[in-house]
C-alpha cells in the first residue's frame, strides 16, 4: 500500500521553529514531487511549498518565503519541512502529498494535482 505519514507537528510560540516530516512508504519516493499543503479551521487546503525529484527545485508560497525550507533524502523516502520564525498565522493542519514528476508552476499548488496524501499533522502557533 502507497502511502505518506507526517510527524513533527506540536504547539509552538510566535518566532519558534519546528521540522516537519514526510515519510513514504510502498513506492519510492525520489520520481515524485512532493507537496506540503496545510489547512486552518474555516479555510481552504494551501500550498506552502514543492520539492521536484533530481534537481530539486522548489517552490514556496509568498507567505513563507525566507522562513521555511523543503528538502529531501531520497535514501530515506523523506520530505522535510524546516519552518523558522513561526507566526499564528502558520497554524493549521499540514499534509504532504505525492505525484509522479516535477513541481509545476502551474499545478504544483492545487490539491487536486497529488495522487497520494498523508494524515496530516497539527501546528499551531501562540502569541
């Protein structure tokens, strides 16, 4: 069975950090892109940031940028999601997804673009 497992989350104060991991398991993950999405109460599923399988290029929504970090060990099948300088606007549930290439400009930050999902992992960030 393909499938993704997120762990790292936890209750953070405004400025901490936290590593998020994803974890694949029944393919190999280094032919994928894998995506970070994360969802608060109320709001819609949004993309955070991709990473694409060789060279590794990403990509980030503008909210994150300069704070938050993707990379990847592809002998591991891990994603990592290193996120620095915290605010309460970061919290919500995180969830990594999987398709087979690259990061899309244009496909890389809808949901509907990832073929496999994890659970998720909570975040949330206090003032």
């Amino acid at each position: 069975q393909q499938q993704l497992a997120e762990s790292g989350g936890g209750l953070v104060q405004d400025g901490g950090s936290l590593r998020l991991s994803c974890v694949a398991s029944g393919f190999r993950s280094r032919n994928y892109a894998i995506g970070w999405f994360r969802q608060a109460p109320g709001k819609e599923r949004e993309g955070v940031s991709c990473i694409s399988p060789r060279d590794e290029s990403t990509h980030y929504t503008d909210s994150v940028k300069g704070r938050f970090t993707i990379s990847r060990d592809d002998a591991k099948d891990t994603v990592y999601l290193q996120m620095n300088n915290l605010k309460p606007e970061d919290s919500g549930r995180y969830y990594c997804g999987a398709d087979f290439g690259r990061c899309y400009s244009e496909s890389w930050g809808r949901s509907s673009w990832y073929d496999y999902w994890g659970q998720g992992t909570q975040v949330t960030v206090s003032s």
